[in-house]
C-alpha cells in the first residue's frame, strides 16, 4: 500500500530516495510508519499497529517481552528496514526550557543539569540529556541562549534500547513525543511563529498537552487519563429491557467503546445484549467531561503564564481521539477550532487496505511515529554516544572483512586524524596555561577590593543588630488567620501537613551563613511538613500544583522545596511522598510599604 501526502519536502534532512521508519511505543500498543522521500512529497509505504497484550513469562524480561512484540509486528507488516526512531515519555522524562549564559557546547550538558537538579525530582547526575538551541538574547550586556532541553532518568533510554535490539532492529534515535508531533505538524502545514498552536495527543492510560509558538515548545503538561478510563468506566452490569441484566467484561468494554464511542445524547439504540447506548453514555460522558477541564485548564494557565490572548490552533492526535463523537463533543465544549491528525486520511487512501471506520480508529494513533520518521530526531535526541554508529565503529565491524590493503589504509587515516587531534589538544592546552597566568596575576589584584569588602559586610550586619534593637525595629507579624485560609484553599484532598514550625531566622545563624531564601527585611520563615498520598504520576502532579499554587498566592513572598522523597516501605498502607515547604509570608510590613 502507498500512501502519498500532497506537500512539498519541508525537512532539511531528509533527502530524495531516503527512508525511515519512526517506532511509536505506547502503554496499550506499539504503532510503525514508514516513509520514503519520492518528488512529489513524503509517501506512507508501510504502517502497523500491535496491541501490548498478557506479560512476559516466567523468567523472561521485559525487554525480552516487548523485543518479541515488536519482531512480530514488523514480521506481520513484512518490513525489511532496520533503522528506526523512537520516542520517550512519561514522568521520568523531563521537558524543560532554559536560559543559559553563552557557553562551549561541550559544557552547556553539565549546565543544564545544574540548572535544573532543583525542579527535577530524579537523580541527574547519569541522566540522558540533549537540547535544541532555539535563540539567544542579551540582558545586561551578556549573551545568553534560549534552550529546550530533555532529560530522562539514567534506567530509561537503556532500556528502550535493550528493547529495540532485542527485536532485531538499529536504534537511531529518540527524542520525545512533542518534537514528532511538531515536525509531523510542519510536513503538512504551514504554520504561523506568531499563532500559538497546541498539541493533544491522547493515549491509553495518558494524555499529554503541548503548546508551541514563536518556532519554540513552550509549555507541556502530563493528564493521567486516556481511553483506558472509558473502557474500565464501560466494564459492569448492565440493565436491560427484557430483565435478564448483562455483564460486561474487560474485552467486551473495549470493543464497545471502539464500535460505538460516545453516543449521542438522544440515542434509542441497544447494543447485540440490549444495553441502551444512553446508558453507555452516561458512564463515558464523566470521563471526557474531566478530560475537557483539564484541557480547559492547561489552556487558561498557558495563556496567564505566557501572556497570551488565545490559543489559535488545538490539534488533536493518538490513539483516544478515534473514539466516535469525541470530536463532536470537544468542538461544542472547548468553542475554538480543533484539527484531528489522522495519517490515514490526510493521505491518499486509493490503495488503503482497512474501512473508513478502521482508518479512523488507527490513523490518529500513527501521528507520532509518521513524526518520528519524518524529523528523524534532528533537534532532540537523548540517545547515549555508546549506542550511535560512527565510521570508527563501521570500520572496526568491517576490519575481519576487509582485505589487508584497506585494513591499513584505514588504519592510516585514523592515525593521521588522531595526530591531527593530538595537535589541536596541545595547542588548546597552551591557550589555557597562558589564560591561567593572567588569571593569577589578576587574582592578587583583586584580593585587597575583597577584604574592603568583607569588612563592609561585618559592619552592614552590626548596623542590621542595633537597627533591630532599636524601637520599631521589631519583627513585623504575619496574619496567620490569612496564612491559614490559603493554606486551606490551596491543599488538595490528597494531601495532608504534619507539622507547622513559625520561626524568626535571625536567631541561631551564624553571620557568613546564608539566607535559605534571600535577604529580606521580613526575615519570617514558615516551614511546613507533609504527605501526598497517590500512584507516581499523581504525586508529582499534586506537588507542582501545590508549589505553583503557592507562588501565586497574596499570602506568601516566595515558596522553596527543601525536600521531597518516597514514603519508606512499610509505613504506610498507600504510596506517597513526604515533603516539606519553606514559606516566607506577607508580612504587615509588607503590606503597609
């Protein structure tokens, strides 16, 4: 089958001739597209979905397991290309944009990492991470660079890899599903920097918002809920007119949702047991309706935060956005425009093997792996060197092979480019010896300016006693009852505080020790202890809401996140995290300047 989308090639790197396959790994299925670069456009050559069915068996892994899947799918599909790109996602994988001072690209890594180990709940330290340098500006007369940066926890990429290899296939990148997604988007329209467009991809157990404009992914935002929601809300008993009753189980719900979506509000039709859609509708119509919130919500705190009028562009991609009547349903609840990626029916469908009804199901589910073959993670790629092919690997893989001659020759050029290397270190070593001499000169320079200044300090803190033994120099008061109402709106159900502490932190510091949270003339410090009870997903979600919630409150001048970590085993019945604030309040001082 060939499918031919009308457009021209809008990708740098791909060239006439070449192909790819972009793999799609998902919690309910793998999807497969692939592509190949004819004239006219990008043509759809092959395309496969595979549901993730059972569990591995004993003693066999779970890469294992999922390899299996994967070698069955491109066997079913008859796909002879090795090469393939794949994405990543999930809590564990960290979207994030930066502002970085100008600096070497070999270090902007380790900067990146540094920057963010605050806001990231996982370790960094042998975490993948890449970045797309998307501008630079310039505040105070320095340059700095405008980043989006990933960075996924150290276990993940290894494993997706052991996966890809275990099915017999080349890993050649990975990048994560907003950057498909977008270069899916650019190979199909043409869109406008200055209009803000956002992206839905509705998965199985997930749905995941992004929002990009000025040519930069601004904003992303993980929704735990997807179209398995449906089918578990779908799974029960059932009455029926004739009183005989029905049972639904978990196969059956899925087949339910898949031939009837959700029905129409003034549906009369019974399904083969005799249920009446309506009843169908009124389990599934809670689910999308919260759907609905949360998009609602993603899209009112984006333009807040990013001081946007509107959003001019939703479109909606994955697996979930088949379900019949859903995109009837979000039009009339969101009021804004709404586009549906379906690869399936933005292509030529003259020689396309499925029904309409079929097409619709799967088409919007293979958006992100027709992305990944597309953009070939050319801005993102978090895939380790290790894994990546060179010519040295090539060479050293071809070496038994090759006659002796060549054996040399390669041996020859490599050492003439090792030498060539080996030249370049010496002289950048030079430079920086030379760069550390004028450094040392200068330093002595400078050591008299920081004794001046060291001295200026002591005397600034001896100035700071006597104004606070002075009368009126007392420490303002907060107003608790107002701390307390915030604190009370702010809180989720499920969260709980276990300890309050009021401290002034002027008292049992030493004098060089720094502020935790800057200096400030309040000088007043809350810190607060806590629990958050939930799955992983739910606990890191609560816990930005909490600290954004926080910051935007008139109670508080700022809010800092001293700890976060797992509830150890054993201590209570359900998984969680404790966690514990430092707040600085508004003080009566505050609100009188």
């Amino acid at each position: 089958m060939k499918l031919q989308f009308p457009f021209s090639l809008p990708v740098k790197k791909l060239k006439l001739g070449d192909s790819a396959i972009g793999l799609d790994i998902g919690f309910h299925s793998i999807k497969m597209a692939e592509i190949i670069v004819r004239d006219e456009g990008i043509e759809i050559v092959n395309f496969g979905l595979k549901e993730i069915k059972g569990s591995p068996k004993k003693g066999q892994s779970r890469a294992d397991f999922m390899g299996g899947l994967i070698k069955q799918l491109f066997a079913e599909r008859k796909v002879h290309g090795k090469k393939v790109y794949i994405s990543v996602s999930g809590h564990n994988v960290v979207i994030r944009r930066a502002v970085l001072p100008k600096m070497p690209e070999e270090e902007l890594r380790d900067a990146i990492k540094w920057e963010a180990k605050k806001e990231v709940l996982f370790s960094l330290d042998d975490a993948d991470v890449d970045y797309h340098i998307s501008g630079e500006v310039t505040k105070d007369g320095a340059d700095f660079y405008e980043l989006l940066t990933v960075m996924a926890r150290a276990d993940i990429v290894p494993f997706m890899m052991e996966m890809i290899q275990k099915a017999g296939l080349k890993p050649q990148g990975v990048t994560v599903v907003p950057m498909a997604l977008w270069d899916y988007d650019r190979a199909i329209n043409t869109i406008n920097p200055d209009e803000v467009t956002s992206y839905i991809d509705m998965g199985a157990e997930r749905t995941r918002v992004y929002f990009v404009a000025d040519d930069q992914l601004l904003f992303s935002r993980e929704i735990p809920s997807g179209s398995k929601n449906i089918t578990s809300a779908l799974i029960g008993e059932y009455e029926t007119e004739n009183g005989n009753g029905a049972v639904v189980d978990e196969q059956r719900a899925e087949d339910i949702k898949k031939s009837y979506g959700l029905p129409p509000e003034d549906s009369k039709e019974k399904t083969e047991e005799g249920i009446l859609l309506s009843d169908l509708r009124k389990r599934i119509l809670p689910i999308v309706t919260k759907q609905v919130e949360e998009f609602y919500r993603s899209i009112e705190y984006f333009k807040n935060k990013y001081k946007r009028n509107k959003v001019h562009r939703l479109i909606v991609s994955g697996g979930g956005v088949g379900l019949r009547g859903l995109y009837q349903f979000l039009t009339e609840n969101l009021d804004m425009n709404i586009e549906r990626c379906n690869a399936l029916f933005e292509a030529s469908t003259e020689n396309l093997e499925l029904t309409k009804e079929e097409a619709k199901l799967m088409g919007p589910g293979l958006t992100a792996a027709a992305g990944l073959a597309i953009g070939r993670c050319a801005k993102i790629n978090i895939m380790p060197d290790k894994y990546r092919e060179t010519w040295q690997k090539t060479l050293v893989k071809l070496a038994p092979l090759a006659l002796l001659p060549f054996v040399i020759a390669g041996l020859f050029f490599l050492g003439g480019y090792l030498r060539a290397d080996l030249k370049a270190a010496e002289k950048t070593l030079e430079e920086k010896k030379q760069l550390l001499e004028n450094l040392q000169l200068q330093f002595g320079k400078v050591q008299g300016p920081i004794r001046k200044l060291q001295s200026l300090g002591k005397e600034e803190r001896d100035l700071r006693r006597e104004k606070e033994n002075l009368p009126g120099g007392a420490l303002a008061s907060a107003d608790f009852g107002f701390v307390f109402d915030e604190l009370e709106k702010i809180v989720g159900n499920n969260t709980s505080l276990s300890r309050f502490t009021y401290t002034d932190s002027r008292f049992g510091r030493e004098d060089n020790e720094e502020e935790v949270v800057g200096r400030r003339e309040s000088r007043l410090l809350i810190d607060i202890k806590g629990h958050i009870f939930g799955d992983d997903l739910s606990v890191q979600t609560t816990l930005q809401y909490l600290l954004e919630d926080l910051k935007k409150s008139p109670a508080f001048q700022d809010v800092k996140l001293l700890k976060s970590e797992p509830f150890k085993i054993g201590r209570y019945t359900s998984s969680g995290i404790e966690f514990e604030l430092l707040l600085v309040p508004v003080t009566q001082a505050d609100g009188n300047a």
